[in-house]
C-alpha cells in the first residue's frame, strides 16, 4: 500500500500551492514513484486543464496520466451531491485513488476548492473525501486578514471537524502569517492541538500572494500587443491612469499594473519610460482598455523602447476592467518558475520536513467506511472469476442483480428456473440481460439430475433415503443448487429470496457439511453504518446457542471480519458490562468470553458488555475505562437470535444503514442465505461475498 496524505484547505485561497509542492518534492526525494491526486478539479475559463494538476505534472515531470489524477470537475459534483447522489461521487473517488494507490509509493491528494459553490462548503467536502480514502489528513489554514485569536479557533474548530468525523490528522500548517506574528500562532496551536500533531507556521510571502499578467490576461480574454515573454511578471499593485502624466508618475509603485484607456499615448509612453529610468519603480505591465490602440506611429516608437513590460488590449472600460483585476487570484503555474523556486524554498525554510516524512511513513490506520468496504468487495470479487448459482431465477429482484453483475463482469452465473419464463421477466424489467452468457439450467428437466440423484442417495442413503426420494429432491432449487457445488458446477450458492433459511442452508448441511473443527454454522451481517462497517452475529441460523457454540460464532465472526479488512475487536453483548451483572444470560456471555480467550489469546474481546460501551467511546471511558475493545468494537455478538435479529433490523430501519448479508461461516463451501425482503442491492453484495468467500477457500 502507498502512503499518502490528504492536504485540506479551511477555506479558499490559503496558500495550499505552496505546501503541495512542497510535500510532493518530499516525496519525491524518499522515492521516484509519485502520483498526484486531486479528486474535484475546478479548470478556469478557455482552459483544458486543472491549473493544480498540469502543474504538479509538468514542474516535477511526475509519471501520471492527467486523466487520471482526477474523479470530477466541480459542476459535475455540485449537481450529484445536488441530486442526494453522494455514494455516485465516493465510489468514483475511491476507484480512481486506488489506480493510483496501486501504482505509486507515494500518493499526494490535494482537496477541492469548492469555495461554498451550491451550498456545499470547502469543510463538507474534504471531510467527506478524506474520510473515505482512508488517508491522513494535512489542514491548510491561512491567518491573513483574521484576528489571532478568531484564527486560532477556526484551526482547532477544524480540527475538532476531522476528528470527531473519525478522521486521522497528522498535522496542522498556519500558513500566511505576519512574520512577526509566527512565534505566537505556534504557541497558541500547541495549547489547543494535541502534542502529537505535527504543527508547522509558515509566513505570509507577499510576491507569492501577487497575480502574474498572464493570470490577467486569461482572466479578461486579452490580446497582447508587445511583451509575451514577460507575461510571468508579478503584479504588486495597480493604479489607473487617467490624470496627466505628471501626477500620474508620482503614483507608480513598484511592480505596478498600468490600467488607461488604449488612446492615452502620453501616460503609455511616460510609464515605459518611468520603468527604464532608476528614479521610479518598475512596473509589471500596461493594460489597454476600451480595445483602444495607440496610432501606427506610437506602436512604432513603443517599439522601439519596449524591454521588459508586457502591454495587452482588453474589451471594456477603465473602471470596469479594474474591478475584475482587483478579483484576480493568484495562483501558481508551471512556467512560472519563480513562483515555484520561492514556495519550495519557503516550505524547505519554515516546515519541518524530516519529521512530517517520519510520521507519514509510519503511519497505518484501521479505519474502513461503508463506502471504501464496497469498493473492496468488488476488487476482492475480481481476484479469482468465481461462478455463483442462483436457484431462485425466476424472481424479478434476482433477474435485476444478474443483469448488474452481469455488466460488471466480475462473476460467472448460473440462473435456476425456466429460461422463457426469466427472458419474458428481463423483456419486461427493460433489462439488457443477455442469456447466452448466462448458464439458466431447469431442475424439473435437467440433464444433471440422474447424477445428482446418485450423489445425493449416496450421500444419504446411511440416513434411509431411498434413491426415488433423492431423484425427487433433486428437483428441489435448493438441493439442485448445492449438488452443483457439490459436483464442482458452481463455487457458492445464494438463495432465500423466496425461500425459507432452513429450505436454503438444510442441504448445505447434508450435502457440503462444515470444516474440519467446526460444529456450529453460523452468520454475520456486515452493517454499514454512516461512519464505520460493523460485524454483527449470529443474526439469522441459531436461536439460543450455549457458551461453547457463542464462543465459536465469535472466533469464525472475527476471522470474517479479519477477511474482508476489518481489524477484529470482539465485543460479547449482554444486558451488563463487566462485572456488574448477575444471571443465567450473563453468566454464559461471560463463560463464552473466556472460552475464546483460552482458545485464541491473540484476539481482543470484552465481554459481558453493553452495546453502548461497545460502541460509544465516552460511554466506554466510565464503564471499562482500562478495555483495548470498549468504545471500539468492531465484532457484536449477540447472546441469541432474537437479540442478534431485532437489533440488526432495527439499525437498519432506523438509521438507513446498509446490511449486508447474512454471510454464512463454518461450511465447507460458501451458502448464503438472503432476506425474503431482500432488495436488488442485497442480492448483488450477497453474491460478491460468495464469491470473495470461494476465493478464499
């Protein structure tokens, strides 16, 4: 895995230039391969490119296609999240960091500048992208124009935004400050940021914070008349000269942008002048508005003086065109090496770059949102093309999820049922679902049943089933199903859309049986909640296991969660935490709590334990202070089935939380049971887990 940071702004405009290519060139000197990541791009006007992007690309020569160092342009983002589309944005994000990620040592991501574009703020956004990367987290915050104390609050109020969202920040840079000022911005930050954040002042650098005539002209469409080789020069004010040129020279400033009507050839020919002479300041440029041009002969002796000073003709008036100078915001390009030389010195002189390349190399987070989890079952799912029976073919919501995965092409499927019957269905669903890439076997009149009727008698015969019951059973979608798994026609099986779970998992346990060393088959629910993806069991096989059988659905609940990514922290739920409880129920939780810890002293459990300490770390603190899984459970378990049934079905009502599952542990091979109130979504994350499961054996 790569390690990568994610540098977020509080706001727009803070400098973040700076401090991106300054920790790409630290990157790049810890190792050759760099990518660069910048999520949501916003390319100005009669621009084919993202400014950030070709820049970070062409001043370091990085290895990456620019196509792929970006998900969205801005609008296209302002209209998804518009549209309550917000899982459409974090999946593309997700899939085009992990190109990168898979590719590259380091990765820099840079965030949005939304600039509060369509009611989504700069904040909103970072947070919402960090998060579900998984990567840590650089806050960007610029102290110009702000009282001290009212931008020291905005950084910790920040800061308290990612952490509280459960992202990880490694450090906090207070960029743009007086120089005067650094000392105490330091001090006051590390009153109200915690010790072990990196925490870095860098001050304000007044040519850095100055637009280029180029970022001018692009802004106002402008022609340039003489000076194109100078477009790069700083502009450090602008005055407007209409007065006669006597006054008017008494007002130039150093790396002054000349504003006049196009026609004043006196006020034109004085600044050149002005700008050649040791006795006034240089200026930066002339701009000529009004699209008005100096006479054939003017141009000539123009000329003829013209050394360093770029002159552009605009559209518009005087005053008008001043006011969209006055916006401009300076940014820095690839050409611009100036620019780029100061901010990488700057960066080199006031961060402390040893010790951010050391925390960003040692850091690992266990971290795993809901969305980032969906993402890693459809490349898990990929590793190995498995195939996947589908007994229940005939269903409509089963016809759906086929024609998605078929789209995907990460499964082989086999549909049960009659295929004239399943077309008629896709026809009518509007589906694109193609059946000759599909296999659709019919049990009432398959070519397979002698055969499966023989290994099914074979198989039962010791428990007096005759060989016309078998013939029959074979008939069955759910016995069909499994002998195909049996007979290596299919790698795992989901059904229960229709179907009982008995009717689902019975011949499973006839037929697959479970592996060696386990007596109990069981399930887990992988929720996923708003911020985090909880392992919930047994939820949907056992009614009241005893302790010995609950000690054994939380060590196969562990090693499922430890499967899909999940770092496993079991919490055994009962009605009381710790010690405090007396009774039958909590008497077992607690003597199946220590039945795991004797049979795997490497996994961390708590148990007995109450859902909300399990859970809510500042409950956790005041009923098991001194627990490594209070507060951060990532495994429930629960005492029985109608706890573990009610409670899964109650978050996910309530809360509109995605379960996915039930996912069936201990079988030789992978069955899974589906909800009779399964929807399309559920069918299609309950087929990726089958087949994940197949490729693990």
């Amino acid at each position: 895995m790569s390690k990568a940071i994610y540098i977020s702004t509080i706001e727009s405009n803070s400098g973040k230039s700076l401090i991106s290519l300054g920790i790409l060139r630290m990157m790049l000197n810890q190792s050759s391969k760099v990518g660069y990541f910048r999520p949501i791009i916003n390319k100005r006007k009669n621009s084919d490119f993202d400014n950030h992007t070709n820049t970070a690309i062409k001043f370091f020569n990085l290895d990456v296609d620019y196509k792929d160092c970006y998900a969205f342009e801005q609008h296209e983002v302002v209209a998804l999240l518009s549209e309550g589309k917000t899982d459409t944005v974090i999946h593309e994000i997700i899939k085009k960091y992990k190109y990168l990620e898979a590719k590259y040592d380091y990765v820099l991501i840079e965030g949005t500048d939304f600039s509060g574009d369509g009611g989504f703020t700069e904040l909103d956004v970072n947070l919402m992208i960090a998060k579900n990367l998984g990567v840590p987290v650089l806050i960007i915050g610029a102290g110009n124009g702000k009282k001290k104390k009212d931008f020291i609050n905005t950084m910790q109020l920040t800061y308290t935004s990612f952490i509280q969202k459960e992202v990880d920040v490694i450090g906090v840079i207070a960029n743009k400050i007086e120089v005067d000022e650094i000392e105490y911005i330091e001090s006051e930050l590390k009153k109200v940021i915690p010790e072990n954040i990196h925490i870095d002042v860098v001050p304000k650098v007044n040519f850095l914070a100055y637009p280029t005539v180029k970022e001018v002209v692009e802004e106002l469409n402008g022609k340039i008349i003489f000076g194109k080789q100078f477009l790069d020069n700083a502009i450090g004010s602008y005055s407007i000269g209409a007065m006669q040129l006597r006054n008017y020279l008494t007002r130039i400033k150093e790396n002054a942008l000349v504003i006049t009507p196009g026609d004043r050839a006196d006020i034109i020919l004085g600044a050149l002048q002005a700008n050649a002479s040791s006795n006034y300041p240089k200026i930066s440029g002339i701009i000529l508005t009004g699209s008005l041009l100096p006479e054939e002969s003017i141009l000539k002796l123009i000329e003829g003086v013209q050394s360093s000073v770029p002159i552009i003709s605009v559209k518009g008036g005087t005053f008008g065109v001043s006011n969209q100078i006055g916006a401009v915001r300076p940014k820095i390009y690839a050409t611009n090496t100036k620019k780029i030389v100061l901010a990488l010195d700057t960066f080199d002189t006031y961060v402390n770059v040893q010790g951010l390349t050391n925390i960003l190399s040692n850091f690992n987070s266990e971290k795993l949102t809901p969305s980032m989890f969906q993402y890693n079952l459809l490349q898990k799912a990929k590793v190995s093309r498995k195939h996947i029976v589908l007994p229940e073919g005939n269903d409509e919501r089963i016809i759906e999820a086929a024609a998605r995965l078929q789209l995907l092409n990460i499964v082989d499927l086999t549909l049960l049922g009659d295929k004239r019957e399943i077309q008629s269905k896709s026809d009518a669903l509007g589906l694109q679902l193609d059946l000759n890439k599909l296999s659709i076997l019919n049990p009432a009149d398959s070519i397979h049943n002698n055969n499966f009727a023989r290994t099914l008698y074979e198989a039962r015969k010791h428990k007096g089933m005759t060989e016309t019951t078998a013939m029959d059973l074979t008939k069955d979608v759910s016995y069909y199903g499994t002998l195909m798994i049996y007979n290596g026609l299919a790698d795992g099986m989901v059904s229960g859309a229709v179907h009982t779970t008995m009717h689902t998992i019975k011949p499973a346990l006839q037929i697959i049986k479970t592996k060696p060393g386990v007596s109990v088959v069981s399930s887990v629910f992988f929720m996923c909640l708003s911020d985090r993806v909880s392992v919930m069991g047994d939820c949907a096989v056992n009614p009241n296991p005893n302790a010995a059988q609950l000690a054994e659905i939380a060590i196969s609940s562990a090693q499922s969660a430890e499967a899909f990514g999940i770092k496993a922290k079991i919490a055994m739920l009962s009605y009381s935490s710790g010690s405090s409880g007396k009774g039958e129920e909590v008497e077992k939780v607690r003597k199946a709590t220590e039945i795991v810890r004797q049979l795997k002293p490497d996994l961390l459990i708590e148990g007995p334990i109450q859902y909300d300490a399990a859970v809510d770390m500042s409950v956790a603190k005041t009923k098991l202070p001194d627990s490594k899984v209070a507060g951060q459970a990532s495994v429930l378990i629960f005492p029985d089935l109608n706890t573990g049934n009610n409670t899964y079905k109650a978050i996910q009502r309530e809360t509109g939380a995605l379960a996915i599952g039930p996912m069936l542990q201990g079988l030789n091979k992978p069955v899974n049971d589906l909800s009779r109130g399964c929807t399309v979504a559920d069918i299609f994350n309950t087929v990726l887990l089958t087949a994940i499961q197949a490729n693990q054996g």
